[in-house]
C-alpha cells in the first residue's frame, strides 16, 4: 500500500495494493492496524455511507463545526473529482483545496482529516461513493461551503453542476466562521 500527503495538513492519498489476474481482483478497503500505521493516527470508524449520483451532480462542500468529521473516501463504481478544503482556523493550509480523481479503475482512497469541508462531483454516467466516518452524521451541525467561491477558486472539470437545493445555499469561506 502507499500513501502520500498532499498540499493540505493531515490529508492523505492512499493506493491500496491491489491482488489482480484474469478471475479479477482482490483489496483490503481497511485494516485499522496498517491505516493507523500509514496514517500516524489512531482511528476509530462509527459510521459507512454510500451514495449513488449520476453525471454532473455535485455533492458538497459539507462539513460539520459540531462533530467534525474525518473520512476515508472511495468510488466503487465509475469516476468523481474530490475535493477537500481546509476550512480549520489557524491551520497552515486554511483556504486551500486539493482536488482528486477517484475510480473504479484507479481504485484510489483519500483521508480527510476532521475539520475539511469536502465534496464531488461526478464524471462518468453514474457514481457509486463509498466513505467511512469517524463521527456520526449531526444533521444540526452540517454546513456546507459553496461550491464556487471565488476565494477558493477551486477548479472543478464540470461548469454548470446538478445541485441540491441545500447545497445551493452554501457559504462563502470568509463567512464560515
């Protein structure tokens, strides 16, 4: 398996090792011992989401100021651009974004730290997403970054996204605190 960081603190991009031949292939998704050990911290899981969106639909930027969330993220079927924002006060990285193609193909996870606003969107016909949660969903303290600021500036492959209408009311970063 490897791991390697990226422009934002904590996060962390994760190839699994893959087994494959002509009957198919073979991963482990999570094995708490080595994510713990390739991620330096100790994790414990509370709750699996799935979610199922077709192309163009853009899930996010959520978060949660109450419960923050961390997050082992994983398409299980077709393709979607991640991305995650750091939105903690006083982290070297406040405002960034790194953005991440995950597949079917590729196979790749991501780990997102508590305290990122995170999203997708979708790229093929339809997307199957898959993320484990360090803490559970408080439907109270879920708030959602806009998809578009300009401040962020992220760069996202689709112009004009499908979103919920809560998502169309996201806030703009320097309103978030």
């Amino acid at each position: 398996m490897k791991c390697e960081g990226t422009r934002i603190n904590g996060m962390k991009i994760i190839q699994p090792r893959v087994f494959e031949d002509a009957r198919g292939f073979f991963l482990e998704t999570f094995e708490k011992k080595r994510y713990q050990d390739i991620l330096g911290i100790d994790i414990e899981f509370v709750q699996d989401n799935y979610s199922r969106s077709s192309y163009g639909v853009l899930r996010g930027l959520h978060f949660q100021k109450i419960n923050p969330q961390g997050k082992l993220v994983r398409v299980v079927r077709g393709e979607v651009f991640d991305v995650a924002v750091d939105i903690r006060p006083g982290s070297s990285t406040y405002g960034q974004w790194e953005g991440v193609v995950l597949s079917e193909m590729n196979k790749t996870q991501l780990w997102l730290p508590p305290g990122l606003a995170h999203g997708f969107v979708v790229l093929s016909d339809i997307a199957d997403f898959e993320y484990k949660c360090t803490d559970y969903y408080n439907p109270m303290a879920e708030e959602c970054l806009i998809w578009n600021d300009p401040t962020v500036d992220i760069q996202w492959p689709i112009k004009k996204p499908q979103l919920s209408d809560k998502d169309k009311l996201g806030k703009l970063l320097k309103n978030l605190l």
